[in-house]
C-alpha cells in the first residue's frame, strides 16, 4: 500500500516538473537551458568601410534578441535613410548572425536644390555629396525635375547608342520636356514622348559631319527635323 501512495507522489512530482519547464509563461527556466537563438553577430558588406561599420553601429539595437523574432523592416528603415543605397539583401544565418549585403547606386548626374548640391542616383534620389567627393564631373541637371522623370531619360538612351558622356548639361521644362547640351555646346531640344525614337533618329544625324558645325537640333515636332547653325 505504501508503495502504491509513492509512485502516486513519484507521478505527481514528475508531472508537473514537465508542466513547469514547458509552460510559455517560464522564459527564464527556458532561456537558462538556451533554448532561445539570439542574435550575435551582424556583418554590413557591400560599401566602404567607414559606412558598412556606421549601418552596422546602427543595427547594435538587434543583438541578444531572438533571431526568429528581428522584423527585417526596422533593418530596412534604417537602410533606407542612405539614399546612395540601390539594392540590399538581408539574410538570418540560424542560430546567430544576420549578414546584409548592400549595393550602391550609380551616380549619373548632379544637382542644385535650395542652393544645396547634390548627386542624382540610378535609383532617382538625391544624394548628399560627401559621400562622392570624386563624382563631381558628372553632367548638371537644371529645373525642377522629378527622379522618375529623369530616370525614364536615362533609360531611353541606355536603350540606344546615345553616348551619354559626352552630356554637359541637363534642362527639364514644367511642359514635362528635356533638352541635352552637349560638351560641344549642342543643344539637342527633345519631345516630351517618343524619346526613345528621337534618340535614335539623333544618332544618324549626328554621324553626318556636314553637321558638325550646328547649333540646336529641334526634335519636338512630330515627324519634323529642325537644325540650326546659330
């Protein structure tokens, strides 16, 4: 009989032993038996080294905390205040460590706003110069023009053999319309649409070298062609 009672206490004991260690409510039975896979290590490639360690300064806020908990978007947040960043991947390397590659944009062209400079990047934004000192022999866009509508022009061209370095100056108009002034000082006045056909047309023209000497070639009219030497 008295063996019959303990292994009623021996079942009692043990059951809620097990209750105990696997109730939601004892994180700190169950995180003292490491259970729980925090972050350790986060590693920022991709940029120089002075920005990959000030992202990775910025992201300390993450370490010892659960890793299947880091919601990527506050990653992102913070990523997005670096308008020269074009593309990130951001990968959770189990049980430890969150690894970010960056990619940064190309610098196309540069810019004045508010009497402040800045470099316009493939992504469309506006980038504070210091972080491309050595950009500064991009061509000028002037006006106030929109990323995307700028970013449209460039690809326009990109699809043609337009060649793109010998640009000095960028104009946009409120009509929504470009011209390019060439490092040879043409001023190449273009439509609002059909860019991409206006390139090409402008391509054959400007390997005729009796035209060597013009001034403005006019192609905002629909299937009309104006050049003038003056």
């Amino acid at each position: 009989m008295l063996q019959s009672i303990d292994k009623k206490y021996k079942y009692f004991f043990f059951g809620f032993l097990f209750i105990l260690l696997s109730t939601v409510n004892n994180t700190n039975i169950i995180n003292s038996f490491n259970f729980t896979p925090k972050v350790k290590n986060i590693e920022v490639f991709g940029l120089k080294r002075d920005i990959n360690e000030e992202i990775k300064y910025k992201l300390e806020f993450l370490k010892h905390k659960n890793i299947y908990n880091i919601d990527k978007k506050k990653i992102i947040n913070i990523l997005n205040k670096y308008s020269f960043i074009d593309k990130y991947k951001v990968s959770k390397i189990y049980p430890s460590k969150i690894i970010i590659h960056l990619t940064e944009t190309d610098y196309l062209a540069k810019t004045m706003v508010n009497n402040v400079k800045y470099l316009v990047g493939s992504n469309g934004k506006l980038i504070d110069v210091k972080y491309a000192q050595d950009k500064i022999q991009l061509p000028n866009i002037f006006g106030n023009f929109s990323g995307k509508s700028f970013i449209n022009l460039i690809k326009q061209i990109n699809n043609t053999n337009f060649n793109y370095n010998e640009v000095n100056n960028f104009y946009y108009f409120p009509s929504k319309r470009w011209d390019i002034e060439m490092k040879s000082n043409l001023v190449i006045k273009l439509p609002k649409d059909n860019l991409e056909t206006s390139f090409n047309k402008l391509n054959k023209i400007l390997t005729n070298s009796k035209l060597n000497n013009s001034k403005i070639i006019d192609l905002r009219v629909p299937g009309q062609l104006i050049i003038l030497d003056e």
